[in-house]
C-alpha cells in the first residue's frame, strides 16, 4: 500500500509509493526502456492491461476486445491503490496516512502513431465526455476529494510509454495547487464579489494581446505571469465551476480550441514535450468551493534548477505577449 | 531590466528575463553547447567574467588575474538586475515590479576538473566563509529581502557551465519556498513554543532511521516526507536562524558533513545531477523570523510529470529508510 506522509513544516503531503520500486541502482539509468518494442495499449494488446473500466466501442464489440475508440483502464503501477480506508495516524511530529485512490489510464486512440491532436475534432469530443463519466462514477466514493486529469506528452515531460494517453488520479486530499488556487480565488470574491477568472478573460480580451485564439464558448491565452515560456491556459468563457458539469455543447467546443492550440504548440516549437493538467472544483463541493474550471498547458522548453526549487520563484526568458503572438500567427 | 509580474490567482511572483533572451526556435533544441571548449571560469579566463567582487587569492596576485582559490563574480547573464528601484504598480487585475536584485556566481575552485566533493574541506570552508561575506555585504541594501544560495551540478540539474560553481540571488520579495517554511515554524512555534527543525532533530536521533550522518555540530538525514528518491537535509544541531550568523567553528563543520554528505550521494547514485540550497532566515529579520537554517540537496533521479505539476504532490518511489541505509553504508 503506497503511503501518504506530511511533511512537518510546511504541510506538504507526499505519496512514497515503493511498489513503482525503485532501488538505488535503479537510478543510474534514466530507463527509456518501455519504449519502442511491446505496446500494451495498441489494439490487439487488450489483455495486457488491467480491465477495462470505460470504453468506447463499436457494436457488437466485447470489453477487454478490439473494436475500441476510447479505453479506459486501471493504472498497472499505480500511484494510488483503490483498497483500504485512510487510517490516517501520527509519530511525534510526523503525520502519515494510508495512499487510497484511483489512478486509471486514458488510452486516447487505439493507433500507436497517433497524438491527441492527430485526433478528429469527435474523438477529442469523445475523450472529454469519457473522462466527465469516470469523474462522475469516482466522485461517488466519499473518500476522494479531488480528481486530478493530466497529460504527459515525450518522454522528458514523463511519458513512460509513447502511446498517446492521459491520466486520472482521485485523491483523499485536496492538493496543495488547487487550494492555493482556490484560496486566491476566494480571496478575491471576498473583496471584489467576483470571479478572478471571470475578470481575468475580460481584461485578456480587452487588450488581446495575450490570446491565442478564442471560440465560441473558450479562450486560449498566455497568462500574464508564466511559469514557463508558451504555458497556455485554456478556459470557458463563461463561468463554471466543474469540468464534469459542463453543458454537452461545451465539450466539443473545448475538444476544437484544445486541439488547435496544442496544434499551434506543436508546430511552434516543434513537438515539444508537454504536460497539460485540469483544474476543477473539488469533489463533494459545496458553494464554497465554487471556482473556474481550465486547462493548463506547459511545454518542457527550459530545465528547472535550485533557484526555482529552493525559491518558487521562477525564471522565464520568453514574454508571454510575444509568445502569444507567435501561437497566432501558427496556421492551424 | 528583467520585470517580475504576479500570478493573480495564487500570488505567485514569476521574473520575466527576456535578456536571457530565447526566441521560439532557441527552443527546438536543448543547447549542451555551451559546455565543453573554453571556460570563462577557468583560471587565465578572468577577464571573460565581469570583475570580481570578492576573491580569496594568494598574497601579492592581482584582482581579475590567477593567484585564487574562491572567486565570485556577478553573473553574466542576470536573472535581476543591480540597479534601479522596485517601482511597483498595477494594470487592473495584473501586478509588475522592476527585477531588482543580485545574482553572483560562486567559482568554488580554479581546477575545472574538480567538483566540490573534490576539494579539500579547508577548501569548502573557505567557500562557505565566501558566500557568508557576500551576504554580510549584500544584505546592507535595504531593497533586497531574502538571499539564496543555491548549486546546480549537472546539466539536467540546470547547470549551463560545467566548472564547478554555486550561485546567490538577492530577491527583493521572500521567496514563497521560504515563507511556507517560515509560517510553518511560526505555526508551530505558536503551538508547541518549541522550534519545528530542533524537535525533528530530536525525533530523528531517537529513531536513527532516516540519520545518514552527524559530526560535532551538524547532522545530515532523509527528510520523512520527502518530495525525491534521497533528498537530503543537513542542519545545525543548535539552534540557528541564519547561516551568516553562524559561529567560525560552524563553517568548518558544516563543511565536513557537507563534503562527506554529497560524496555519499555521489558514490551511491553514480555522481547523479543534483541541485542544493540553503535555506536561512530572510534579512532584516526581527524576532518574528526566527528560523533554523538548513541545506537541502534533492538529486535528479526523476521526472517531474503533470501529475506533480497539477497538483502539488509528489510520487516518490524510495523510503527515505531505505535511502538512509543505502547513504550510510557508503564508505566515505
């Protein structure tokens, strides 16, 4: 059972998970090993995963068989292990808990070749809706407070396999990103009565010169304070607190600006690798826990270092404005 | 002049340094370029540096010629600037400040052949009392809040130039790092009116589990929750706020477990990329920063993946238990 512990100062909790096993030997070699060879989410390899929990397929198809568009699966090696309670307990000054979650696989397409954005506009279509079900289905389990959707694109942003896919993680904490988030968005309604996302888009369209591209129900933009040169946030217009209770409408509007930036990404620099992470209202919410949901994009262009780890301060040597413009211009 | 803006959401500052300058295609591929052939660091090169501030040299050489043992010079490539004030304002929900700062370069020995564990520790010490004089110069400007010392070994540690250097940045904001550790120790000192670091140094010497090393004066252990496979945290047993206040005899010891603690990790993980800093109290502190300064080394053996980047938590797949024993039994 992987284990969750606290750190004492600051709060930050950690998930040890030695059955991902690593012993020091382990590490002399920054293993590219999985990839190339033997693909266990191509088409034909259906055994070779867990279950299926999800999928989309054809008629007439049966589970764990060929004749998927969509598939949704167990993580092999999770992060998270679904059995036990959390037996939360401490030792003087340490806090340990036990690692309850899930962490399930979005395998997007069953074509090996293919990346997310090769993808049809309809089948992006039908990878948000698969992900709003499993959202749905985990956020019953009264022992999860979160669940967390994200992307690693290229193996230096930390994809073990190259077959295109996202991730699900359900976690029994909220994590410590969104509640700083969270925590500053109601900072902001307490003073302003307003959504600072909300006030956000509407200065981001004013001046326009941080957007990428907007459609009918999204933007894509450069947030005025990157992290990282050309991360992309992408965002309804129109305020919503939940990913999972989005209209029908909005998720083929999202599945066109999510591929179209990334697109832009792609050409722009090449195929950088990326990750993408949702953030959305903690599950079990309540009104205050309201919020606005989005997607954060961060290409992996530069190399973080003791400056960013020992401050949290980080160095960005791209304007965003200037990237923004350079997303633009990219014809999609 | 390098501009730090502000996240709006969760106060992050970012320093927007476009001087360091990358266009889009700068990106396409990882420059390794600048290693390998000529060094400014390397000793007859002292005129490809901008003029030192500070060096320990032999009696009777020259400043900017050969002749020293430790020189520290400011850094090139600037992620702030010197000069100027900070010239803060807003524009609607967005905050700027002018990038005002120091950022100088350690140049740890004139032997590009050698990395700090190579020194001898009467080498190290003189370092250590090195970058004590720079903050005890630097922290006179009353518009800088916070000075970091950090070290990056290893290109994918984010070193750019292989010469064996560490780094310091004057900030005129405390970094958010510190200030989490910094309300974290006040939380807990208002609580138990015990310092946080003394109690877990008391905890981890009862137990000796996670103790990869003591001498005299400092110890070094795997922290209990720790964010990397053998991240390492070495303290000063006493109580002490802030590393330049500490005592003659500190730096020497400090400077043993210091060289003794990475050669451990070099030879249990293959000389891995690494990075350290120390973290101090912030300058022109009254009683309310009272602190316990430490340095904490965390080497590169893992990937940081979206998961990490959208929540906060991380997946470490080595007990720090393990990792300890592993670090002991190293003959050093």
């Amino acid at each position: 059972m992987p284990e969750l512990r606290k750190d004492p100062v600051v709060g930050r909790w950690v998930i040890i998970s030695t059955e991902r096993g690593k012993r020091p030997s382990d590490f002399v070699i920054e293993s590219e090993e999985r990839r190339g060879g033997f693909c266990p989410f191509c088409v034909g390899n259906e055994s070779k995963t867990p279950p299926e929990v999800l999928a989309y397929r054809q008629n007439g198809t049966d589970p764990n068989q060929p004749g998927w568009n969509v598939r949704i699966v167990p993580n092999k090696y999770p992060a998270l292990q679904i059995e036990g309670n959390l037996d939360s307990h401490g030792d003087g000054v340490y806090d340990f808990m036990n690692g309850v979650g899930a962490h399930e696989v979005v395998i997007e397409t069953p074509d090996h070749d293919k990346d997310l954005v090769d993808l049809d506009v309809s089948h992006l279509e039908d990878i948000w809706w698969a992900i709003r079900e499993r959202i749905l289905d985990l956020r019953q389990d009264v022992r999860f407070k979160y669940i967390l959707v994200f992307k690693n694109h290229g193996a230096s942003a930390g994809a073990s396999l190259e077959h295109s896919h996202s991730q699900l993680i359900a976690t029994p904490i909220v994590p410590v990103q969104v509640m700083e988030e969270l925590d500053g968005y109601h900072q902001y309604f307490a003073y302003k009565e307003r959504c600072i996302f909300c006030d956000i888009i509407r200065q981001e369209r004013e001046t326009g010169k941080r957007i990428v591209q907007e459609n009918d129900r999204f933007i894509s933009f450069e947030p005025f304070a990157p992290r990282f040169p050309f991360e992309t946030w992408i965002l309804p217009k129109n305020h919503q607190a939940g990913f999972e209770n989005s209209q029908k409408e909005d998720y083929l509007s999202f599945a066109e600006i999510a591929k179209e930036t990334l697109l832009r990404i792609r050409r722009a620099l090449s195929d950088p690798p990326y990750n993408f992470m949702i953030h959305t209202t903690p599950l079990n919410n309540d009104e205050q826990l309201d919020f606005h949901w989005h997607m954060e994009i961060i290409p992996k262009l530069t190399k973080i270092a003791g400056f960013e780890w020992g401050s949290g301060f980080y160095i960005n040597p791209t304007l965003p404005e200037d990237a923004a413009r350079f997303l633009r211009e990219i014809q999609v």
